[in-house]
C-alpha cells in the first residue's frame, strides 16, 4: 500500500456503535477519571474490567460504551488510545482487504487527504506501544 486516504466524518459515531472492545492504557484511565471528576479507583470500579495484561472499558447493558452520549464521545479529549488512533491500527494499515472491509462501517474511510503509508504505520506504531499485550504475536 502506497497511501490511505482517511477523514473523520462531522457527527458521525459509527465507530463506537460497532460491536467490539475499547481498551484503555493505565495513563487513559488516570487521565478519563480526573476528566470526569472521579477518584482513579471510583472510576476502575466502575467503569473498567481489568485482566492480567489488559484494561478494558465494561459496556453499558444494550451499548458498546458508557461514554457515548448526546451523539458524541463526552471524553473526547481524553478519548482512550484506540479510540484517538482509529482507523490507523496495525491490523488495519497493514492489510488492504482488512482496511476495505472497515471501510463498510467507516464512512471516513477513502475520503480525504492521501496519508503516505509510513504516517500511518507510525501511528499504527503508537497503538503496538500502547497495548504490546494485544499486538505481542504479531
Ligand atoms: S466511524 Fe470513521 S468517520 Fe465515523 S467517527 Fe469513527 S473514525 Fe470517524
Ligand atoms: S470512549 Fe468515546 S470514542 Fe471511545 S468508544 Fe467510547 S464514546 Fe467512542
């Protein structure tokens, strides 16, 4: 691949309805609690599932995130690492059918400026660092 062309659409919120999992880093949680007034460990109790190598947001009961309000991410400053980086995540720079296929639930997908495909693996890189347990095959 050459280049991805990629620019997120005004008001849309496509990517936090798909069925999946919103990962979050030590720093994202520290930073999503104090962003919404709470203690670090309120905030795990309520809103993380933690395993071994891994956090992960729990989902509200028929949504895929708590944080989805009113249209809108109402964290986006503070919007976890996977949630800042996509569509750019290793699985999806590095393979053309996988990037295609997102494509069908990202409308922001082939519009837009071209990204020289080393931009995006750099960013792509940013996601590996962020949770090595995730990409640690790969
Ligand atoms: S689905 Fe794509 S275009 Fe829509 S908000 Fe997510 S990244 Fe932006
Ligand atoms: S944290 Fe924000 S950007 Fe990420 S899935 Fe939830 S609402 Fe969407």
């Amino acid at each position: 691949m050459e280049g991805l062309r990629f620019e997120c659409q005004p008001g849309c919120t496509a990517c936090c309805e798909v069925e999946g999992q919103v990962h979050i880093t030590e720093d994202d949680l520290t930073q999503i609690a104090e962003y919404v007034g709470m203690g670090r460990e309120d905030f795990e109790r309520k809103y993380v599932f933690r395993t071994r190598y891994l956090l992960r947001l729990r989902k509200p009961r028929h949504a895929q995130c708590h944080f989805l309000k009113d249209g809108g991410c109402s964290i986006h400053p503070v919007k976890p690492v996977q949630c800042r980086l996509f569509p750019f995540w290793p699985e999806l720079v590095e393979s053309r059918a996988q990037w295609n296929r997102t494509a069908k639930s990202c409308p922001g997908i082939h519009k837009g400026p071209l990204i020289q495909i080393e931009a995006a693996r750099e960013t792509a890189g940013e996601m590996r660092r962020a949770y090595p347990a995730l990409y640690k095959n790969t």
